[in-house]
C-alpha cells in the first residue's frame, strides 16, 4: 500500500486482486484534501415511496385509536399510532405531515398516481402522458458531480414500469423516467469496481469479496489514528454483514412473478424473503451514502395496483398479498390487518433512520441523519384516495429543519374511511371538504435548506416556514 495516500483515490478506496471498495472519510488524511471540502457539510437526500395508500378508518370505527396512519393530536403533543409507532426513538427526528398533495393529481385514481409523487406533474388519469424532473434528479443535478455516482434510483420491482404505472421514482430533466436498480447484487458491485478482466470471476468465487482486500487493509491500519482504526473496523463489518444480505435476498429476486389470470398464492415464499430484501436494499443506501459515493437515493418499495413481486412484501407479516389488504378494510379485522403490514413498512424504514442516526458523521459535525434528509409516504391515503398523503420527514437537523411535531393541515375535514361498495363513489371522487396545500411548496422548502438556489418547484405557491 501507499502510505503517502498522495491521491483522492487512493483515499477513497482499498484494493486487491482487480476490487476496489470504497472508503468512508478518515480523519487521518485531513492533510490530503483542501480545508474547504473538510468544512464543507455534506447534505444527502433520500425518498422512499410505499405503495396503495394507507389505514384511515373513521372515527367512529374501534380501529380508529391504534390503526389509523396519522397520529392523534397536533403540533408538539401527538401520538403517534401502531402504524408509525416504531419510529417513536425518531420522535425528535422527525415531521408528519397531513393536508399536503399534489393538485393535478388530486382526482385520478390512486392506481395512476405514484409516477408524479416527485414530480408534481399532471401526468393526468388517461390519455396524453407527459411527466417532468423529479425532486431527487433536481438536486442530483446539483450536488451529483460531488460524488462518483450522480443518484441511486432503486425500486422492488425495478425497470421503469409503465406511464401511470411507474416502477420508479425518478425522472430526468426532460421528463423520462429512470430505470430502478432492483438487484441487491449489481447494486453492492456498483462499491466494488473490478479492473481486471477476471476479477469478477475470482469474486464469484470469494465468500467475501473483502477477502481480496484484508491485505491493503491491513496495511492502510498501520496509518490510521486510533479512532480511525475503529471506524474501518465498523465499516468492513457493516459490509461482510450486507454482503451476507445480499447473498440472502437472492432467493426473493430471483422468484419468477407469474402472469395475471394465473393464481399465484401458492408462490412459495417464506416471512424471511421479503424482509431480508428490504433491509439489504435499506443496508445498500447506507454504505453509499456513508462511502459518500452518492448523495442521492430513491427507492420505490412498490408499484401500486397489485403488479410485480413488491405485492408479496406483505409475506413478511404473514399476509398473502399486499394490495389486497386495502381492499379488504371492512372485513373483520381488515383495518388492523393492513396497519399491520404499514407498521412493517414503518419498522424498516426507522431502522435504516436509526442506523443513520447511530453512526457519526465522517469529518463532520452530529450524525449522518442530522445531515441527511429523508422523505417517506405516498401519494395515496384512504383507499387510493389522491389527497392528504401520508408523509413524514426524517433527520436534516444540522440543514435547519426543526422537528419533534405533527403539522396537520388537514385538519378533521379529510375524508377517511373504506370505500362502501355499490353505488357509493370511491373516495378519490368525492369533493374535498379542505382543499390541499400543495405538496410542491415542501418540495421548495426542502430544496432551499439542502442549498439548492430555487423558489419554485412544479406547481408550487410558496414554502412550508413550519418545517
């Protein structure tokens, strides 16, 4: 190893036998880099969108106390409900929000609607489709050229879907979507470069592909101050542990989707394959952002209207189908049922926030959540109902956000509840009682405090002071 570390590169990664794998900052190689990328603070960004709306029984209804989404009461003094309450350790993290939506999509199916959740665009319910830039993509564009790899766009279901029926979150400048990265393998390979023709032969056969690398490490370690010594330590663990995640999630990838029109419930997956699979997707944002290899992640956990595998996630909660689930609210324990499979989905995401939080930020100041800002929701809420979306904020304290409270611009005038059947309209066409802030104005807002130089977004009016 070169212990003079007289290049960038050789800062940011370690080799051996053709596989480089990327390094986090040390503190160490302060001399190797100017003052000013040393002070400069990292913001990184993430969106993660969950698919099909969430519970919003009525208040009249039992359920409505432990299995409606938004939490109960306002402001500093919530509660927050079985649905999100595992991100109660995040209390202090993090913003819910109600009352916020996108108004060109507010009376289109929520079937049709996830392709817009970053754009704001009036991609419309039928007929002409045209989509614009997504939020992740306008700041990639700022703070992407940082960083080896500009965005990371990730879905469950990968590919890019269909116009109404994205599979991705992200959109370029001129509106096209994305294809999302599905595979946790090629994803954990985009921290590995191989610069030999048969490194990734030699790595098929590896049962780590740190195995390759312990000699430079080992080497790098003699240089190292005593503190850097244990991040290393910390960080080849986190990645022999992801690598085991990924060797495991194989099984869930590699599940063949059968076509419609075939019953597919006897599909034999167990609780541990969808699981595993989010964690490592969950675990492979980590060590990009912790490496710094980018600052920017999408990951679509679900495409909506029951398509692609991501409707076996509910599999990890002991439900056959997650689509289904918000369909089936008014049977017995149907409300429950599909809070169940939210809290789930809650439960992962926190642990990712948590991780975050956990790990100090490299060569800067707080944590890594306190200079990541992470958005989670949907562009749905009462059965597919386009309005009020559920929304919370994670993190982005050094970047001023203030946290700790439940902004509830909805007020008790949203429409809640299951649909009725029969002649009774689906939520999404009822006329709203309050009409909707637009979801743009925080879009603005979160732009501004990652530093990027806007005053408008989409169809905004303005920004949201209170985040």
């Amino acid at each position: 190893m070169n212990t003079k570390l007289n290049s960038i590169d050789r800062r940011k990664f370690l080799r051996g036998a053709g596989v480089a794998l990327a390094l986090p900052l040390f503190e160490s190689f302060s001399g190797l880099v100017s003052a000013a990328e040393l002070s400069a603070k990292r913001k990184r960004f993430a969106s993660f969108y969950i698919p099909d709306g969430v519970p919003m029984p009525l208040k009249e209804d039992p359920a409505y106390n432990n299995w409606s989404w938004f939490p109960h009461g306002s402001g500093k003094d919530f509660t927050l409900t079985k649905c999100l309450d595992p991100l109660e350790p995040l209390r202090s993290d993090l913003t819910v929000l109600s009352g916020l939506s996108h108004p060109s999509a507010r009376n289109v199916h929520g079937h049709s609607n996830a392709d817009q959740f970053l754009t704001g665009a009036n991609t419309g319910a039928d007929g002409g489709y045209k989509n614009s830039i997504s939020l992740d993509q306008v700041y990639a564009a700022h703070v992407g050229e940082k960083t080896r790899i500009s965005s990371l766009v990730m879905s469950t279901d990968g590919g890019t879907g269909t116009p109404r029926g994205a599979q991705t979150m992200s959109y370029n400048r001129y509106g096209r979507p994305i294809p999302a990265e599905h595979k946790p393998k090629r994803i954990f390979d985009m921290l590995f470069t191989k610069s030999s023709e048969d490194a990734a032969l030699r790595l098929s056969r590896s049962q780590s592909a740190l195995d390759f690398l312990l000699e430079d490490a080992r080497s790098l370690r003699r240089i190292l101050s005593t503190h850097d010594k244990e991040t290393l330590d910390d960080y080849l663990q986190s990645v022999r542990d992801t690598e085991i995640k990924v060797e495991k999630a194989k099984r869930w990838v590699n599940t063949p989707f059968t076509i419609p029109n075939v019953d597919h419930l006897q599909l034999e997956i167990t609780p541990d394959d969808p699981r595993a699979y989010l964690q490592t997707m969950y675990e492979l944002i980590y060590l990009a952002f912790r490496t710094d290899t980018t600052r920017v992640a999408t990951y679509q956990v679900g495409r909506e209207n029951a398509l692609g595998i991501s409707d076996y996630l509910a599999r990890a909660v002991g439900f056959k189908l997650s689509h289904a689930l918000s369909h089936a609210t008014r049977a017995p324990g149907g409300w429950e049922n599909f809070g169940i499979y939210c809290r789930f989905l809650s439960e992962e995401f926190g642990r990712f926030a948590e991780k975050l939080k956990a790990t100090p930020e490299p060569g800067g100041e707080g944590n890594m959540l306190d200079n990541t800002l992470l958005l989670f929701g949907s562009a749905s809420s009462a059965f597919h109902l386009s309005r009020n979306y559920p929304l919370v904020l994670v993190g982005g304290k050094n970047m001023g956000f203030k946290h700790g409270q439940y902004l509830n611009f909805a007020g008790d005038s949203a429409k809640r509840g299951a649909w009725l059947g029969g002649d009774n309209p689906e939520p999404y066409r009822l006329d709203a009682a309050k009409q909707d802030l637009p979801l743009s104005n925080l879009y603005v807002t979160m732009l501004q405090k990652l530093g990027v130089k806007t005053r408008s977004f989409a169809d905004s009016t303005g920004i949201i002071r209170a985040v």
